[in-house]
C-alpha cells in the first residue's frame, strides 16, 4: 500500500505481527480511515461494494469544522475533531488530493442557537 511518504509507525513489524483492521467502503470516510490505520501499523483490509471512483465521495466533500455542528457529546466531539485536523494537514501536503475550502450553511429555518 502507498502511503504518500507517510511511513507506519509498526513498519518494523512483520505482517504476522502487526494488528489487524477491516475497512467498510471505498469512499472518502473509508479510504481515510484505512490510511491512517496503515500509517499507525495496521494490516488493512478494505471491502466495499463499489471501487472508490463509482462512490458519491468521488463528486462529494467532507466536512471539517470546529467546533462540530450537533455532535454529542460535545465534549469528545470537540475534542476528536481537534486530534484529527494534524493528519488532515498531512493529507493536504502529501498530494493525496485532499484539499481545504471554505464553506458556509445556510438555513430556511436556522436552529435556535445559531440566531
């Protein structure tokens, strides 16, 4: 597997040794999760019911915001979104095709705290 120059932390380990994971889809969610268990030295295996270019993640985004919109607990939310942003910033300078932009909701009907 290619890790865009990011090498796994466990690459000393024989694959014999090395922890296990299975990976449920090929999009944008699930290739993330499966390269970041490879750069943390995991043998990954990822199953999908389409390749990654037939999935809705090849025309559509995901979503990176601080602090998280209507996750709970809020808390945790807040923090596991602070621990991932280091490795999104790995993924947008390694050339993965991971790319930040700036974006905005808009409302028929905002929910009370946001007026």
């Amino acid at each position: 597997v290619l890790l865009a120059g990011l090498p796994p932390v466990m690459s000393f380990l024989s694959s014999r040794q090395r922890p296990a994971a299975v990976v449920l889809g090929a999009g944008v969610n699930g290739l993330t999760s499966a390269l970041k268990l490879a750069i943390d030295g995991f043998q990954v295996h990822v199953v999908a019911k389409d390749p990654p270019y037939d999935t809705t993640s090849v025309g559509a985004g995901a979503i990176w915001e601080y602090p998280p919109f209507a996750v709970y607990p809020e808390e945790l939310a807040c923090r596991l979104v602070l621990a991932s942003r280091p490795f999104f910033d790995q993924l947008m300078t390694a050339r993965t095709g991971v790319v930040e932009r700036r974006s905005s909701y808009a409302w028929r009907n905002p929910p009370a705290d946001v007026v």
